[in-house]
C-alpha cells in the first residue's frame, strides 16, 4: 500500500512541475472555459449521464427487459441528451 501511495505522490509531484497543467488547473478553478476544459466538463458530464441512465433504466424496465439489459440502454440513452445540451451550454458559457 505504501508502495502505491509513493508512486502516487511522485505522479502528482511531476504533473505540478509541467505548466500546461497548472494552467489547466488554473483555468478549472477559475472557471475559466477553454478547450482543455469544456473537453474535461464534458467527459464528467457524460460519465455522470451514463451512470444516471443505466440507474433510470434499471428502475424503469427491469421487470420488461431484466437488469442487464436495462441498465445498458439506459447507459446508452442517457448520454444522448446530455452531450448536445452541455456542448450548447458551455458555448453560451463561453461567449455570453
């Protein structure tokens, strides 16, 4: 476990020593949108609606569909309005 936490530690230690990543942070802090960043929102966006969807499905269809299958269209769903809204919303964020 130890072991683990050095090559952690010695990860986060590189990564603070390279600039385009204190800039990332920087802007992630701020609030800042860039590229870099509405990429990231995105990808914690769709990771959240395809969680939710699979929940949603699972609660809808179990009985129709069973569990599994439920819970993988619903992950496939959830995302299909999610991406095309955060990609319009964080546009109006950034240039509003």
């Amino acid at each position: 476990m130890s072991g683990l936490i050095t090559v952690v530690n010695t990860m986060i230690t590189d990564l603070e020593a390279i600039p385009s990543f204190q800039i990332f942070i920087s802007d992630l802090v701020t609030g800042e949108i860039t590229l870099l960043t509405a990429i990231f929102w995105l990808g914690v966006a769709s990771g959240i609606s395809i969680i939710a969807g699979a929940i949603g499905g699972i609660w809808l269809a179990r009985k129709d569909l069973g569990y599994s299958l439920a819970a993988m269209i619903g992950g496939l769903f959830g995302p299909a309005g999610v991406i095309p809204a955060v990609i319009v919303g964080l546009a109006i964020l950034k240039f509003v």
